[in-house]
C-alpha cells in the first residue's frame, strides 16, 4: 500500500469517532440545534448585521425566529458583496475562507461564504465518515486501489484573496493556498482521473479523460460521484466510444478528433505511454457476452458506488444497475448537501434515506403538503414522518433563515433525529391550472412508459405549453436506438402514465382541460451538448443536475432546435 493508501485507510478509520459522535447527537437533536444557534447568535451579535437584529438580546430560538425574517439570497448580496472584498464584521465574526459559487444555470452565479467550521464538517463526513461506512462491510483493502472518481473543480481567487469557486473546488483551493503558484497532484496516487480533468481548463473534454484514464487501471476499489447521473454519463460515453477509446489506450496516444487546450494535451501526453496488454485484455471485454455486469469486468475489485442517487435521481441509478454495475453492487447515498451547509447522511449502505446531522447547520421546516399550514416554521424534533417540508437554514457562514427552496420527505427516525429524503426544489415541477405535478410523478411517467413498450430513454425533459390551446405537455425524449416507427404508440402511453402518476392529468385529459399530451424526439447527444453548453459557461461538469423542465426561454430553444425530424 502506498502513502496514498495508508492516508485513505487511516482517514476511513478515523470515520469510526465521527460515526460515534453522530450516533450522541442524533439522540438529542433540539438540545444539539439550540446549541448551534446560540453560537452563530454570539459569534455574530457584534457583526453589522448581529446588531441590526439585536442578536445580544437573544435568547430562545423563539426570540430568533420573532427577530429574523425568513430571507433569500437578494436580502444579501450586499452584504456578500463587500465579504468578497475583503470586509469583516459583515455577517459573521468568523473568518471566510472560501466562496461556494452555486451551479446555477443562467444568471450571476451566488457566492455562498463559507467558514473554516464549514469545511470541517464536510471534511468529517466526506472524507472519513462515508468512508468508515463502506469499510465496515468491505474492510479496508479498498484502500489499497484507486477510485474512479468523477469529481471536478476550478476556483480563482478574488482581489481579496479568498477563493471562489464550486464546493467540489474547495479542498483543491485550500491545498492550493499551502503552495501557491503550485498545480500539486494530491490525489494523484488514490484517483483514476488525472489532475487536467478534476481541475480542467476551459474546453477540456473531461468526459473523455475519465473514461480514458479509469479505463487504464485495474485496481479499481470504488467508485465516487457527486450525482449518479454523471456516473451513467461516462459509463454510457465508454460503450460509446469504446473503439477509440481501446485504440489510444493501445497506441498511447489522443485521438486527433479530441478537442482539448494545447497545455492540456501537452501535459496529459507525458503520462501516456502504449498499452497494447490493457487493450486487448478491454477488446475482450466488450466483445464477449457475459452475465457479469459491465463494470465489474473491466474493474474486478469495485466493490462499492459512492454517489446521490435517491428520489429523483432514482431512474439514473436504476440504469446504471440495469445495464453497467448489476444489483449485487453496494451504494452509499450521500445524502443532503449544498454550497450552504451539509444536512443529512446516510446511516447504513443501499439505503437513499439519511438522517439530519443536528450540530452542521440551523435548521427549520416550512410544511409543503397540500393544505398545510405554511405560516409557522417547525424545528427539527417536530417533524411527522410521512410530511414534506421545505428547508429553512441558518449557515456557519452567516446565512440567517435563509430559505433553501429544497423539499424533504421524513421516512422515519435513527436515534430521536428525523431520517429523510430529498423530494425536489419546492412547489412543483409543472403546475398550469392547479394539476401540481411533481418531478417523481414526472420520473415515474416515463419510467413506466419506457417499461411497458420496451424503449430505451436516454434522459427526458417535459416543456409545459401554456400558450397552447388548450394549454398541454410536450414531453421531449432522447431515446437510445430508435426509428421513429413508435412515437403515437410512446405517446399514449407517456399520456396514460402521466394520469397514473398524476390522478388529476387523468381527469383534465378526459374533461378537455388539458391537451392531449405531444411528444417530441430528440436527436442523439442532445443532453450531452446541454450538458457541454452549460460546462462552456462555468458550471463544474460533476456539478450538473439532470434538466427535467424546460421553464426558461433559453431551455425551450435550446431543446426544440435539436427535435429529430421523423
């Protein structure tokens, strides 16, 4: 095992502390919550923003909840404004040390601050508590391998020298302030991936240097994602373009067709060298029929999949168990993590539930079921199983009542602390005359729609058309090797799900309230250029989430002018 190994295996056993800290905190969440409040209250009552809010003289959460509105992140761009440069007392007496850019589509991505406090927490669970999970099924011989990791990350740094950039960037940016004008390969020794993919420049092809670079090696032990679709993603771009990808593997060489900075391609042609017994040992591979699932044939010691898989990430990672890494495979569901703060993890292994972590961050619950009283904010001992609610948090960073918009299901109880799921963003995806149609109902529509007539769906994505006479659904479809010869077939199916899912389509299709459903095919890699467009305007490839409804003008024309003409 190498020095690599030895830090992964000695980080995985410090895991069994911070699973043991869990397991006290969760038995007692309110005492744990209030705690936590009463501190970012005295760190920052003597901030700019402690004194316009009286922060002194509280000291109840009720006190907190009478003072404080419930706020967005317009009520602190100003504030945020002049953290980036540089000032302090702002919002909190604690030091910035880095800025979570969001990953926003379109728009001023969001400086989210973040404090030393912060990274401590997500160093604890990320780096060792998930870590020490895993080990405890699968001991620690997975350390001694590489994991196939798909994470990815670039920062700057602002005039005032704190970072900014995505949360996956953060632990980079910290090492890279230990060594400045350095570009250290940390995680050389324990990742597939070479450092030109997790901290590319502008225009590399990161999909292709993945694959490539996972596809070398084959002590293998794991594999890590930020979200399961991305890990779909390049097992799908592998199948795809497993020739070229075996003959550069073969040859040592990259193919003239990938587009990448010249620096790039200068660097990464150093680290290759011809591989003729790895690609012919890959041709095999591919070109035998076995029942052993893809992945575990190309890397025989994975063991296990690291990954946010849950809720509405549920078709991804029904796909890649279909058709890539079988059912026997284990996954850890990360649970719920933003820019902002970290609010569940799991508790044990295949299970997409977590439980709260009562001492990360602050945390409130707006009830977001039907008919339910959406005036009062409940704290985290009173939740009822079985209820969504909206998340309402208050950050190490100085985030007060900030309104996530995120929507949880609790499913149950560990210890005395609310187990949960995450639902979607709050409201509903599609809702043009009260028929309030969710992003699982969505999911499930195509799902069972694909299920029932034998079609393979890429990925989806559902354009509610208000303007339509009467107003209706187009559901757009990328679908894997398709002729075009079943689209009425596809639609009624996808219209009589949607009832299914939705018992209220069912009834506005029947009385004419809504049209009758359309459905648009769209042409092959259309997601992938979304995906690729998106990455050209900033956002960290690992970072995407899947798009499911076209709600901007710039969603709708990008996704109708890539419609297949059948």
């Amino acid at each position: 095992m190498g020095l690599s190994g030895f830090m992964s295996k000695m980080m995985a056993q410090g895991g069994a502390n911070v699973k043991a800290a869990l397991a006290e905190t969760t038995k007692q969440p309110q005492k744990e919550q209030t705690d936590l409040l009463m501190t970012l209250i005295e760190r920052s009552k003597d901030t700019e923003f402690g004194k316009r809010f009286d922060f002194a003289s509280i000291k109840t959460v009720k006190d907190f909840q009478d003072r404080v509105p419930l706020t967005d992140y317009d009520f602190y761009s100003e504030y945020i404004h002049r953290m980036a440069d540089g000032e302090q007392n702002v919002l909190t007496s604690e030091k910035i040390v880095h800025f979570n850019k969001t990953s926003g589509t379109l728009g001023v991505p969001k400086k989210i601050p973040v404090t030393n406090d912060h990274v401590k927490i997500f160093s604890n669970y990320y780096a060792k508590y998930i870590n020490y999970l895993a080990s405890e099924k699968h001991g620690y011989a997975w350390t001694g391998g590489k994991g196939f990791s798909l994470g990815e990350g670039t920062y700057q740094i602002l005039p005032s020298g704190i970072s900014y950039g995505s949360a996956s960037s953060l632990m980079v940016a910290k090492m890279g302030k230990l060594v400045p004008f350095l570009k250290i390969d940390m995680l050389k020794g324990c990742n597939t991936s070479p450092i030109e993919a997790r901290q590319p420049e502008a225009g590399t092809p990161t999909r292709y240097l993945h694959a490539r670079f996972a596809l070398m090696e084959t002590n293998v032990t794991y594999a890590n994602a930020t979200f399961v679709s991305y890990l779909l993603e390049i097992m799908r771009y592998i199948e795809d373009n497993k020739a070229k990808l075996i003959n550069d593997i073969r040859t040592g060489t990259i193919d003239a067709s990938i587009e990448m900075p010249e620096a790039s391609r200068a660097s990464l042609l150093k680290k290759l060298k011809p591989m003729p017994e790895r690609a012919d040992e890959l041709q095999k591979i591919f070109d035998t029929k076995s029942d052993v699932p893809l992945m575990k044939r190309i890397w025989p010691k994975m063991q296990f999949i690291i990954c946010v898989g849950g809720a509405g990430f549920s078709i991804y990672t029904q796909k890649l168990k279909e058709r890539y890494c079988g059912n026997d495979m284990d996954f850890v569901f990360l649970g719920l993590s933003a820019s902002e703060g970290m609010f569940s993890v799991p508790y044990e292994l295949n299970n997409t539930d977590a439980v709260f972590v009562p001492d990360s961050v602050f945390m409130e619950f707006i009830p977001a079921d039907e008919g339910a009283d959406t005036d009062k904010c409940y704290l985290l001992h009173e939740l009822e199983v079985g209820k969504k609610y909206e998340i309402v948090v208050t950050t190490r960073g100085g985030l007060f009542r900030y309104k996530m918009k995120d929507t949880v299901l609790i499913t149950g109880r560990f210890n005395d602390t609310p187990t949960m799921e995450f639902v979607n963003r709050s409201g509903f995806a599609v809702s043009m005359f009260g028929e309030k149609t969710s992003d699982l109902a969505l999911q499930s529509t195509v799902v069972n729609a694909a299920k029932e007539i034998g079609i393979d769906v890429y990925d989806y994505a559902v354009y509610p058309d208000a303007d339509a006479v009467p107003a209706k659904y187009v559901m757009l479809l990328e679908l894997r090797g398709y002729d075009g010869s079943q689209n009425e077939q596809i639609r009624a199916e996808l219209q009589k799900q949607l009832g299914i899912a939705n018992p209220s389509m069912a009834a506005k299709f029947k009385d004419g309230i809504c049209g009758p459903l359309e459905l648009k095919i769209l042409q092959p890699e259309t997601f992938l250029l979304y995906r690729d467009l998106m990455i050209m305007k900033g956002t960290a490839a690992a970072q995407l989430k899947p798009v499911h409804v076209l709600n901007t003008p710039f969603l709708k024309k990008f996704f109708y002018s890539w419609i297949e003409q059948y």
